[in-house]
C-alpha cells in the first residue's frame, strides 16, 4: 500500500535544491536588472563565465 503523503527523500532534496537554486537566481536577476538594465542575459553571462573560470 503506497501512501501519498509519503515522499521519497530523493526526490524531496532534488526538489527542495532545485527551488533553491531558482530563488538565488532569482534574486541575481534582479540585483543585475538594477545594475545593468540595458543588458539582455546577464545572469546567464555570469554564470557561464564563473562556470568557464571554474574548468581552468
């Protein structure tokens, strides 16, 4: 008998991080909207760039 109120804990972390991770780049999206307005994808930029220094 599966019970619904039962979660598995895998996929509660994997969910619990990924909503994590949505309101940090949430909140990098408008920190960089009030700095850089002109620009189209900031956020993106960055974190390929941060992602490019890290492979180095």
């Amino acid at each position: 008998m599966a019970d619904e109120n039962v979660v598995d804990f895998a996929n509660a972390k994997w969910a619990k991080d990924l909503e994590r991770k949505d309101e940090k780049v949430q909140d990098m999206r408008e920190r960089f909207a009030a700095a850089l307005p002109d620009k189209k994808t900031p956020v993106k930029d960055f974190l390929r760039k941060k992602k490019a220094k890290k492979k180095h």
